[in-house]
C-alpha cells in the first residue's frame, strides 16, 4: 500500500515537473540567447522578438498562433452564419410580429370578455378600451422596425455594417484594455500597437478584436517574458559562476515560478475575454433581432442587457488584468532594485526598467560603475538580437576586474539569493492572499462565470496533468 | 482554493528541487568511518559524526538575522515598502493615460447624458428651464473635476488624508509607549531602522509622506523582533535536539510554525489594509465619474447602455473614501493595543537586556506564551472592531479559509499515509 501510494506520488510530481519542466523551456526559448542584463527596455524588446516596435509580434505568446488560426476560421464561419441568417431575420421578425399582434389580440380580447366593466355595461352601448391594445402593439411595432432597419442595413450592404457595428461597440472595449495595458507597462516609447492597419485592409469579421487582443497579450507576455527573465539572470549568474549560490539559483527559480504560474493564470482570464468578446460579434444579428421582441417574449427578455453587461464585463476584465500584471512586476522590480544591486536607486540589472521607463535616481559612484559594466557587456554581447553568453561572459570578467580595483565588493550584490528568495515568497503570498482579490474587489469581478473557456481550457490542462495518474491507477485495479 | 493550489504547487516545487538539491549535501553527512558488526552501519560514532554533520548544515540553513532592534528592518516592512513604491509607480503610470482617458470619457458621457435629458424633456414635455439649470451645474461639477484630475488627484488626496494615517500612526506608536512605561517592559523600538530604511532609498517617490509609510510599517513591526527571536530560538532547539531529544525538535518545528505564523498574520493584516487604501487613491479618477455624473433614469436601451458604463468601476463616492482612511487610523490604533498586549506577553519569554542582547524563557513557556499570541492574533480582526469599528476584514477569512484548507490536505496526507503503513 505504501508502495503504491509512493508510486503514485511519483508519478504526480514527475507530471507537475514535466509540465514545468515545459513551462521554463517555453519562457526560456521566447527570449532570444541567454538572459544576463537587460538595463534597456528596446535591447530586450529586439531579444522578445518585437518586430518594427510593433507590440502584438512579442514572442512568448501561449496559444497565440493557434488563437490567430481559430480566430481566422471562426471569422469565415461567423461571416457565412451572417451572410445566411440575415437575409432570413427578415421573414422571421415579421412571422414574429404577426404571430405577437394574433396572440395579443386574442389574448386582449379574452380579457375584455371577462372584464368586469363590460359585463356590467350590457344593455348599453360597450366601449373597448384599445389604448391599452394599442400601446403595446405600436411600441414592439418600432422596435421591430429600428430593429429591422439595421437588419435591413446589414442585408444590403453585406458584413460590412456588421463590421461596423462590431468596430464601434466591441473594439473600444479591446482598445481600452490594449492602450491601458501599454501605458501600464510603460513601453510606449519603445513599441506600439497599431489597431487600423489590420482592421481595415482585413475582410475578417473577427479582425477588430484580433489586433487589440494580440496587443492586450503582448504588453502581458512582455511583463511575463521581463520577470521571468530576471529570474533566468539570477540562474545564470549563479550557474555560470558570475556571482553567488545556490540560494541566487534559488531564487532566480522561484522568480521563474511566479512569473510562469501568474503568467498563465492572466493569459486564461484574457482567452475568457476574448471568447466572450467572439460571442456577441458572433450572435450580434440575433441579438438585435431579439431586442425587438424583449418586451414581449420572456426568452428574449433581458438579452440585449446581458450582451451589454458581458460587454462592459470585459472591459473592466481587461483593466483588471493590466493592472494585476503590473503591479505584480512593478513590486518585483523594486524588490530587484534594493538587491541586485543596492540600495534602492531605480536601477537592477536582472529586469529591464519597463513601467514607464523608470530612471535611477541618485546612483552612487560604486552602483554607476557596476551599471556601466552590464551596459557594457550587453551592448557588445548582443548580436542578431540573441545574447551571446560566451562574449558577455569574457567581457563581464575583464570589466569586472577593473571595477573591483577601485570597489572591492561591488559585485558582492550577487550573492543576496536568500534574502531575496524570503522576498519572493513573501510577495507570492502577498499577491494570492492580498493583491488579486483586492483588485478584483475594487475592479469588480464577476462572481461566477458563465461562459468561463479559460477555466474549461485550464481543466483540461489539469486532465492531462493527471492523466498518467488515472492511468496508472486503472492498470493497478486491473491487475489486482 | 484555486489560488492555495497554484501557491502549494509553486512552494512543492521549490521544497521538491532544494530536497533533490539537498540529496547531494546530505550524502556528504553519511559517515563513511566504520562498519560495525553483522555489518551494523548505526555505530555510536557513526551516529554522533552524522548528527554532528547534520547540526553543521543547519547552522549553514539557519537564517543569520541582525536582531539589533537599532538595526533591524523585518523583511515584511521592506516588503511592504516595495509595495507602496509599487502602487506609487503605477499611480504615476496611470495618471499619465487615465488621466487623459477619464476627461474624454467624462466629456462623452456628459454629452451622451444631455442627449438623455433632451429625449426625457421633449418626450415628457418637462420644465426647459430646471433642465438647463442641471445641465450647466453638471457642467460646472465635470469642469471642476477636469480642473481637479489635471493637477493629480491622488497627490492632492493624499496630501489631505495623509496627516488621518499619521495621526492613527501616532497614537499607536503613544500606546506602545505608554504601555511599555506602565509595565516596565522593553518594546524593542524597531521604527528607527525602518526609518532610516525608508530614508536610505533614494529613488523613493510615494503617494504618502515617506514617514507616514514608515510609521504604517513600523506598527507590526514592533512585535516583529520578539517573533523572529522566538523563531530563530526554535532552530536553536532543533539544533540541539539532533540525535539528542525528538520533543526538543518537535518543540523547535511548533515554536517556528507558530511565530511564523503571527509574523504573517499581523504583517499582512496592515499590509492589506495598505492595499486597500492605495488602490482606492488610484482608482481616483474613476471617483470624477461617480462625483460629476448622474445615473439616468431612462430605462430604454440608451439609459441601460448609460448606467452600464457608468457602473465599470465599483468607485465609492469621496465621503466614503475619506471615511475608508479614519477607519484605518482608527484601525491602526486598535492593531497597537493588541500588539501591546502580545508584546507584553512575549517580553515574558524573550527579554531584551540593556546590552541589546536576548534572553530567552524555558522551552514550554515559550511555546504556551506563543499559542496565547498566536490565539490573539487569529482573533485581532474581531478584537479590533470591537475596540475601533468596523474593518474590512475579508484577508483575514480568506487566509484562515486556506489555512484550513491547507490543514485539511496535510491530514488527508497523513492519514492515508498511516493507513498505508498499518496495512504494510
């Protein structure tokens, strides 16, 4: 029994550590050569593969390839749904108004038969009360005929006015979160996300979100890329025998960590967004068909509020989102700043000072010399956007030597992994335990999800995380 | 639950690889001196080289921390520090396109609600002239907070709520002295070090006064330095009960997971309510909209459509954002008679001499002494609305709801792990 539960165990942690095992090489490869020093914030742009400063083509993107597949396909299937179902909506919102007057009347004349009023007036001369017949009637008649105008815009001038509809209520939502998400992270200067390009050349009716979500997840996979790099910094200083312990390698580890599992958390919450997002271009046809009829028909009641709702929802998802990333780093940065090297002066040389561009602040003579030898080495070590090790190693040491002439323990900033590790826990339990859920308190969160793709995608994660488990626990029952 | 197992999996993995680590710098412990008899490899010498090892790595392992209260700066004050450099940094960030995203957003929603009025005027044949009369006051409100969200509204919030929190900080820290005084007591005064820690950075630019920030850290760090004397007492324990006495190591492994959790616990209690407070200044702007625009009561498609994006933002009107800061001053206040009391408790077992060194009370005292604080600290969020009123205290649910959590998965462990052997 002991045996079996070791075996089982075993079995777990070899899963989890495959999978993260997958994790840190995918963070590892999105970075172009070794990480070391990143004291610019365009020489690690040009080493996450930003091309022409464009943000959305930041490496590093979990399922952004495949996203950009799906979104093609579901674009040509939405366009065909369109293309079929509105030329129809037609027929079907006149049925739907003439079966509404048929049921109305008989309805409003069933009423008026057992009205209390006219019974008593028998004899004389009875008068029916049509304001009352009348005033639904004209009211669901204009909303019909609002609602069918725009139908009618779209039948005429094809998917093009769906477009439109779609680039003036569901982009701004997207630009909201793309403009925010750049601004927190600060790299404006550096890059840029160019929503009109695609937008409008692109016959793809799902284009006015593609664009903005690939920006939204390219500020999030630069500030994921950025902390996790400074972790794989501290790996290799202690790895490559530039500074410090096994502590350092620690606690580059554990920055690793944060970065991958927080990463990932926000890049599900954004596919929620997204999905949600494709969910009213998808369905926006029916969804105005229905606004005709919300008054009338309980099923159609409240849709249009819930499509606004799901739409400000995302909005504020996206914010929420910016911000968590954000803060997250910029507590990390700072925390960097106080140790490698400190004091706190603004200036680190394990994370590039995104955030606006951050600039040291009254740097001593010691901590100037140490940035000038990462600047150094970085600039000369950079070939091909790749870091070379080998050059920045060789440069690192014979920098190295002349500076400790003058300051002996300038490079002892190295050796501070265990301190630094605390911090990183710390900080781990302050973002889980404090950060996120106040955020998600002020920036309201939806309590439940009803259409949550980034939980079901993150539990199908979980199956395969433990398949080998239940596989093995079935050829165990078999065997007994 | 999903948050305390993303967290257990990244500490499991980090345990995993420093165990696998630790494989290599244990086999340098195993004594490869002599082989008893019938092959016995546990010989008495063996067995005191290897325990000698052992007590040789842990004294490696221990953390060296600088207890001198003159010197000392709890790691979660720096922790706290950074996060209110954090918050800062992104405030300014933020001022920088909220700013600008707000006022254009306000215009927006100040034409698009004259549009409504204009609908609700014509159609309900309503007063032209008290509806002109709001609209120009609305406009006078949004110019006002145009005028307001230019200059940096969290700077100037801050600077007027800021003497609240110093004067909660100040009374706080007047409590620990006073209590001190009467009991006689040494409350080691960690605020210098922090002081000077905050004073030392030079790239500071917080949304408080840097001494305000100080003084918000230094509250729970007062009982800081009895706690992490208690835990580093308990490494001493288990030190010495290598190869010698197990209690003495279960006593070690129970004094560490206690003070570590009140360490935890007061910290991250002040530091959620750092939080709190700053995430309200940033969410400022957003307060404009709450400040200079009404809902509409149309119930139409645009009125709906209208309130929905007035209501992105849970923003809470300034009255209530003023009233969120003396209730943490208030907070803080109550947080200090508690920490009072524990402090004073814990001066029973860990005394500071005049030559600013340690003495500590036998091991059970320290260990009852520490269930006691620890009893108090799970009930301070209770024990402080009494005293002050009421605070948020969700953290606190929250932490203990995965403590629990967590508790529940280590005996489900342990249990099926018993079992297993029982069965063996």
């Amino acid at each position: 029994m002991i045996k079996a539960w070791l075996i089982s165990s075993g079995i777990k942690f070899l899963t989890g550590a495959i999978l993260l095992g997958i994790g840190i090489w995918y963070l590892s490869s999105s970075i172009g050569g070794a990480s070391l020093s990143y004291t610019s914030v365009s020489n690690f742009m040009q080493q996450i593969g930003v091309q022409n400063g464009d943000i959305a083509s930041a490496n590093g993107c979990f399922l952004c390839g495949y996203i950009a597949d799906l979104f093609d396909v579901i674009g040509r299937a939405t366009e065909m749904f369109w293309n079929g179902i509105v030329k129809n909506l037609w027929i079907l919102m006149a049925v739907g108004f003439g079966i509404f007057i048929i049921l109305h009347t008989v309805s409003y004349i069933h009423e008026q038969a057992n009205s209390k009023d006219i019974k008593d007036l028998s004899g004389t001369d009875p008068k029916l009360d049509f304001k009352k017949w009348f005033d639904k009637v004209w009211k669901t008649g204009l909303r019909v005929i609002i609602a069918g105008a725009l139908i009618g815009a779209l039948n005429w001038s094809g998917t093009g006015a769906l477009k439109t509809v779609t680039s003036i209520t569901v982009t701004p939502v997207m630009y909201i979160g793309s403009t925010l998400s750049m601004a927190v992270t600060g790299v404006i200067s550096d890059a840029k996300c160019d929503i009109s390009l695609d937008t409008e050349s692109s016959e793809n009716v799902l284009t006015p979100i593609l664009k903005p979500f690939m920006c939204v997840m390219g500020n999030l996979n630069t500030v994921m890329l950025a902390g996790a790099g400074g972790g794989f910094a501290l790996m290799n200083y202690s790895w490559m025998g530039m500074g410090g312990g096994f502590f350092t390698w620690l606690a580059g580890l554990a920055l690793v960590l944060a970065f991958l599992v927080i990463g990932f958390d926000l890049v599900f919450q954004v596919l929620n967004v997204i999905f949600k997002l494709m969910f009213i271009i998808i369905f926006m046809p029916i969804l105005l068909a229905a606004y005709a009829f919300e008054e009338v028909w309980k099923l159609a009641n409240g849709l249009t509020k819930s499509a606004i709702t799901m739409l400000i929802d995302s909005a504020v998802s996206i914010i929420r989102i910016s911000l968590k990333i954000c803060l997250i780093y910029a507590i990390v940065y700072f925390s960097a700043d106080s140790f490698y090297p400190g004091p706190s002066d603004g200036f680190t040389t394990i994370m590039p000072p995104l955030l606006g561009q951050i600039t040291p602040k009254n740097m001593d003579a010691q901590t100037m010399s140490v940035m000038a030898v990462f600047s150094e080495c970085e600039k000369v070590s950079l070939i091909n956007d790749k870091m070379d090790k080998d050059k920045f190693i060789s440069c690192f040491n014979a920098q190295k030597s002349v500076v400790t002439k003058k300051y002996p323990n300038a490079f002892d900033f190295m050796d501070d992994g265990f301190d630094f590790l605390m911090f990183m826990i710390g900080i781990a339990c302050l973002y889980f335990w404090i950060l996120s859920p106040e955020i998600d308190k002020i920036i309201g969160s939806p309590a439940k999800e009803q259409f949550d793709y980034g939980t079901w995608v993150k539990n199908f994660g979980k199956t395969i995380y433990t398949a080998p488990e239940k596989i093995y626990k079935a050829v165990k029952d078999k065997l007994k | 639950m999903r948050i305390l197992k993303l967290l257990s999996r990244f500490i499991i993995c980090i345990l995993c690889i420093s165990c696998l680590c630790n494989v290599s710098i244990a086999a340098s412990n195993l004594p490869t001196g002599e082989v008893g008899e019938y092959g016995n490899f546990l010989t008495h010498d063996n067995i005191s080289v290897f325990n000698e090892n052992l007590a040789k790595d842990f004294d490696k392992f221990e953390p060296k921390i600088d207890l001198n209260p003159t010197t000392f700066v709890p790691i979660e004050a720096k922790i706290g520090l950074m996060l209110m450099k954090a918050l800062s940094a992104v405030d300014d960030v933020l001022q920088s396109s909220l700013v600008r995203f707000t006022v254009i957003f306000l215009l927006i929603m100040y034409a698009f609600w004259i549009g409504l009025e204009a609908y609700k005027l014509i159609r309900d044949s309503g007063d032209y002239k008290t509806a002109l009369y709001n609209i120009f006051k609305q406009g006078i409100t949004i110019a006002i907070w145009i005028i307001i969200l230019n200059y940096g509204p969290t700077k100037i919030f801050a600077m007027i709520v800021s003497p609240i929190l110093t004067l909660g900080t100040y009374l706080s820290d007047f409590i620990l002295g006073a209590v001190a005084e009467t009991y006689k007591v040494n409350i080691p005064d960690t605020c210098a070090a922090i002081q000077n820690y905050v004073h030392t950075d030079k790239s500071l630019n917080l949304l408080v006064d840097a001494d305000t920030a100080a003084n918000i850290m230094c509250l729970p760090a007062r009982a800081s330095v009895f706690f992490y004397h208690a835990t580093a007492t308990g490494f001493q324990w288990i030190k010495s009960g290598l190869g010698t006495s197990p209690i003495m190591i279960a006593l070690g492994i129970v004094s560490i997971v206690i003070f570590i959790k009140c360490i935890f616990k007061y910290a991250f209690m002040t530091l959620g309510i750092v939080v709190s407070l700053f995430l309200t200044l940033l969410m400022l702007p957003f307060t404009a909209l709450a400040e200079s625009m009404p809902s509409s009561s149309e119930k139409n498609f645009a009125g709906q459509f209208f309130n929905g994006l007035l209501k992105i933002f849970n923003t809470q009107k300034l009255s209530n954002i003023i009233g969120k800061f003396i209730n943490a001053a208030i907070y803080f206040v109550s947080l200090s008679i508690i920490i009072a009391i524990c402090a004073t408790l814990l001066t029973n077992i860990v005394s500071l001499g005049a030559d600013n060194q340690y003495t500590t009370g036998s091991a059970m005292t320290i260990i009852l002494s520490g269930c006691l604080v620890l009893y108090l600290a799970n009930q301070t969020e209770k024990q402080t609305k009494d005293i002050g009123g009421d605070i948020d205290n969700s953290f606190g649910k929250q932490m203990e709801g995965n403590a629990k959590i967590l508790w529940a998965d280590v005996k489900k462990i342990g249990n099926s792990l018993f079992k297993a052997w029982l069965k063996k």
